[in-house]
C-alpha cells in the first residue's frame, strides 16, 4: 500500500512518476476504503488518493465534522504537496458536494481542478426535499438511513455497532443537509455527472441540473441503479472520468 501523505488522503498503490491526481471524495458514513478497488482501474500513470474525514478507520477516535468548509480547508492544506500537478475531483452524494467546494476552494485560489466529477448528488442551488436529519430521533434516523440503503443491514442490527457510527453518521448528515448554494456563479471547470436511473435521493433531472453550474463544459451519463449504483458501475464510471478528462484537456490544449 501507497503512504499516505495526510491523514485525510489515502493512497492504495504506488505510482512512480504520477501525471494527474485523482482525488476521491467518500459518501455519508463511509471511508476512503470505499475506492480502494478503483486504483487498479486509473491506469499507471494516474495516482489515485481517497478522502478519510474524521471519525472513521484510522481516524475514529477523532471528533466527526458537521461543516463542509472545514473539510475543504484541512484538504486543501492536504493537497499542497502535490504541486501544480492536475487534479481531477470525484464525489459521490455528500462527496461531491466536499468535491464541488473543494473545486471552488481551487478556483478562488488560482490553480481550478483539470475536472470536476459529481455522481449521486443535486446540484447545489437546488433544495433538498427531505426533513433535516437532525431533528430525527435514532429510530427514525436508522429507518432513514434503512431506506437510503447504504448500510449494512448487519451493521444496522448491532446496537453495539451503532452506537459507535451514529455520532459519524448523522455529522456527515447534517454536513450534507446544510450544503446549499443559492445562484451559484459558473464554475470555470469542465463538469461531468453521473445519475441513477432508479435514484430516488437524486434523481436524474436534479443531478443534470449540475449544467447550470458548468461554466467550462458539461457532460451527463446516466446509469442503472439505484442511490449506490457507483459500486456495481465503478469501472464504467472510472473509464468514463478517464475518457472525459482526456477529451476536455485536449480541447483546451488545442484552444491554447
């Protein structure tokens, strides 16, 4: 396994003389070892390094955040090593919104993303059209969480377990609940979106709502699936990023 150059990112392989970074951004309640399988799919010159925020695997003796900004400043403070090497940006659900302020973060900063990839998630100007979880109980945060599917029903049914990722879990909520935007300026960087057909927590039109955003281009690829189809498509959906980061820097090299 990769060191890792922060606690927040987590490389998996090593990659001698790296091209590009992909930087991948978890979903609620999950780790960076959620994209562990994703690094034999970049190719061997691309260094894939995955988001560990507190409160999970290495880090869960430490306190959860409840904020976007801050996440988005410990990162950025975790990607300075790395130079003026092109990033590219993935997130799924919560992670892409941490992925869309990160690219913002860039952008104010001089040095925007090569792509931003967003997947399972709303674009940020629109609303979300569920009850904030914080005002729900633990029974009906578990039903919540039982409905989105992306626990294990094992983990669901162990007290003891639970007990222990319900802080995590519902800060990773509340970060995701009060992530809004209201008329957000175009971002000057190429945007890619993947929806799930079958996704009831965004839906196709919300997540192609992302081109309102775009201020480079824009792309959407739907797939079948439901909110967690990223797990039975992530080949796919790492060829499609490869493929769209490759034909939109051509692009702007040919421009230029």
């Amino acid at each position: 396994m990769a060191p890792s150059p922060s606690p927040w990112l987590q490389g998996f392989r090593p990659v001698s003389a790296p091209r590009h970074t992909l930087v991948c951004f978890p979903y609620a309640g999950a780790g960076a070892a959620v994209f562990r399988e994703w690094a034999s799919d970049v190719g061997p010159d691309t260094e894939l390094l995955a988001v560990r925020l507190p409160g999970r695997e290495s880090r869960i003796g430490e306190p959860p955040l409840r904020r976007a900004e801050d996440v988005v400043s410990a990162i950025l403070t975790a990607l300075q090593p790395l130079g003026d090497r092109p990033l590219i940006l993935f997130g799924h659900s919560l992670g892409a919104a941490l992925a869309y302020a990160t690219a913002r973060a860039l952008v104010a900063r001089g040095c925007p993303p090569a792509l931003l990839a967003v997947s399972g998630r709303r674009a940020p100007h629109l609303p979300s059209r569920r009850a904030p979880s914080h005002a729900l109980d633990d029974g009906a945060f578990r039903t919540r969480l039982v409905a989105l599917g992306g626990t294990p029903p094992e983990v669901l049914a162990c007290d003891e377990l639970m007990e222990l990722m319900l802080p995590m879990l519902r800060a990773d909520f509340v970060m995701s609940d009060g992530f809004h935007e209201d008329g957000p300026s175009p971002l000057p960087v190429p945007i890619l979106a993947f929806a799930g057909v079958e996704d009831n927590e965004a839906t196709v039109e919300e997540v192609s709502a992302w081109e309102q955003v775009a201020g480079a281009a824009f792309a959407l690829c739907t797939l079948p699936g439901g909110h967690f189809f990223l797990h039975e498509k992530r080949s796919l959906i790492v060829s499609q990023v490869r493929r769209a980061h490759f034909l939109w820097s051509k692009v702007q090299n040919d421009t230029f």
